[in-house]
C-alpha cells in the first residue's frame, strides 16, 4: 500500500511538471499568437494604404494621358494654322 501511495505520490509530481510545462508552452503560443495577429492587422493597413495609393496613382495616369492627348491634338491645330499662314504668305 505504501508503495501505491509513493508511486501514485511521483506521478502526481510527474503529472503537475508536465502541466507546468504545457501551461508555460500554452502561454508562449498564446503570446505568439497575439505578435502574429499584430502583425496581419499592420500588414493589412499598409495592403489598404498600398491599394488607396494605387488607385490615386491610376486616376493621376489617366488624367495626364487625357491632358497629353489633349495637347497633341492642341499642337496638331496650331501646325496646321501655321502651315496654312505659311501658304497663305508664300501666296502674296
């Protein structure tokens, strides 16, 4: 009987070590879950910068290609009013 009791008494230690161990591990990867949250929610605030800035930068895009196209056909009328008042000189 006492020997029951002593071994039941070393497994009782074995078993609170082993739950001590668990528990520091449980905390360790409860603490690593918390960091890794952190860093998705940072990572996705800069995902939602990076794609609020993307779209700034497309609409800059196509607002400079229409101003572009703008002047080209700008610069083709004023080549033609010029080569026409070089005719209509040449013609004098």
């Amino acid at each position: 009987m006492d020997e029951q009791i002593r071994l039941m008494d070393q497994n009782l230690k074995c078993l609170s070590a082993a739950e001590e161990k668990y528990s520091q591990k449980e905390d360790k990867y409860e603490e690593e879950i918390k960091i890794l949250t952190d860093k998705l929610k940072e990572a996705e605030t800069r995902a939602e910068f990076a794609e609020r800035s993307v779209a700034k930068l497309e609409k800059t895009i196509d607002d400079l290609e229409d101003k572009l196209k703008c002047t080209k056909e700008e610069h083709l009328c004023t080549q033609r009013m010029l080569d026409q008042t070089l005719l209509d000189l040449n013609e004098m």
